[in-house]
C-alpha cells in the first residue's frame, strides 16, 4: 500500500465536508499509510508522496513507533515551517482497519478538528512522558471526538465493538504484562475509561468478557479509572478551561499509576 495525500477520492462525502472544514482554520490535513515490513520490523513510507520529509521526521523517532505501533492510526500537529495536522495509518494492523477505514481516518480527523479549534493538548516528549500524554489527551479529547462523530453520522462503534472483542480474543492466549512496562498501565486504564464513558447504555453483547480482561491482566488500573470517571462525569469537555483541568487531573492521575501500583491493587 503507498502513501498518499488525503484526497477527494479516498474519503467519503462526510469525511470530506469534514476535512474541508478543519482545513478552512488555516492548516491543511496530509495522510499516509505507513508501510510496514515484519521481518525487519521496521515502519517506512515511499518516495514521491506530498510531505513525506514531514511524516518521516516521526518515523525516525524510537519513542514514537513504541507507541505507533498499539494504534491503528494518529494523528500528529507539525508546526514546524509547513504547519500541518499528519494522519498516519498504521498498515501493520491493516488487517484488523481496512473493512472500517472510515471509521479510523474519522478519529484522527477528530483530533486534528479538536486542533483546529484551539483546544490545549499534551506536549508530547519521549519516554514515558510521551505515552503519558497521548492517553491524556485520549481521555478528553475523545468524549469531543465521540459526539461530532454521532453529530455527523459517521459510524465509530460498529468498529471499536470489533477492536474491543479482537482484543478480549487475543489476551487468551497471553501472560499478564510485564511489571516493568508503565505505559501498558496508562494505555489499558485510558481505554476503560473510553469504554465505560462511551459505550454506557450501548447494546454490546461482549462488555462482560471486556470487563473479565482487564480484572485479570491488570486490576490495578481500576482505582485510577475511577477516579477519572468520576471527574469527568462532572466536568464539560466542550469548556475550553474545564478541558485544560481534565488534562491535568488526568495525566496526575495517569503518572500516578505508571509509576507505582495503586495502594488498592491487591494480588
């Protein structure tokens, strides 16, 4: 699969008013399918594409593909020279997008529009702050991402039930996490959180088998999230001031976690 710029005929007609809007603030929207080869595991994008020495700037980066390579998709702000809001898509994880593209290139339209409107986000770093700060920005963001979404028509659940059961599926056949790896932690709890704020009232024959996953690889992230579910319950994300205090309560509650296991995480 090559990259290409996001053109007409690769979205659909919502995708495309979508695009032209977040467009029409002042920064344009590039996206590529990021290539991926298994043998040598290594991310890479073709020649000739428009941006490519944009997007590669990230692919270069150690840190970044630790975290790239859990998503299906992201979307990066580059403010350098050519400011510019760069979608990736994952096409290691082809496989599991292809049948719901729209849904996926949706979300990072998502993040880019939330850009467009000024809202604060994380700064990203590396390490573990960089994983910090994604799924910060995650947690609030997405209950914004969530309702333009419903406001629009574009079908996001249909695929997120999929990646939940894939995921539910796949930890059958795994060993619980490594004690050592604390982005897991943030990364696992910003998702729970997503799916009891999203998913609430939803029809989902699957959340039962969903909630047993997480209680048996990593129950220590239940604490964290509900103290974030409850913040967030009461607090406005559509507020500009209310969305800068759920970043900073979020990524407390979030390092907290990471770095050391809840004082209500029993074995």
């Amino acid at each position: 699969m090559l990259a290409v710029p996001l053109a007409a005929q690769t979205l659909t007609p919502a995708l495309e008013q979508w695009k032209k809007e977040i467009e029409a603030a002042g920064v344009p929207v590039l996206v590529a399918r990021v290539n991926h080869d298994a043998t040598a595991n290594t991310y890479s994008l073709p020649d000739g594409i428009e941006g490519r020495e944009l997007f590669v700037e990230y692919l270069k980066q150690y840190d970044f593909i630790q975290q790239f390579q859990h998503m299906y998709g992201v979307m990066v702000h580059y403010k350098g020279v050519r400011e510019t809001y760069l979608v990736m898509l994952n096409m290691a994880r082809a496989n599991e997008w292809q049948a719901n593209e729209e849904a996926v290139l949706a979300h990072e339209l998502g993040h880019a529009w939330i850009k467009s409107r000024k809202f604060p986000t994380p700064v990203y770093q590396t390490g573990l702050a960089g994983c910090l700060a994604i799924h910060t920005g995650d947690i609030a963001q997405h209950v914004l991402i969530r309702k333009e979404l419903d406001r629009r028509s574009i079908d996001h659940r249909t695929f997120w039930f999929k990646s939940l059961d894939r995921a539910v599926e796949q930890s059958r056949t795994m060993g619980q996490p490594a004690g050592d790896d604390r982005c897991i932690r943030a990364r696992q709890a910003a998702e729970l959180v997503d799916v009891r704020l999203g998913l609430a009232g939803q029809e989902w024959p699957g959340r039962d088998n969903y909630e047993a996953m997480v209680k048996r690889m990593l129950p220590e992230v239940e604490p964290t999230v509900a103290e974030i579910l409850e913040w967030m319950r009461s607090h406005d994300m559509d507020d500009v001031d209310q969305h800068r205090q759920a970043l900073r309560f979020v990524f407390d509650r979030l390092k907290a976690l990471a770095y050391a296991r809840s004082a209500a995480y029993i074995l």
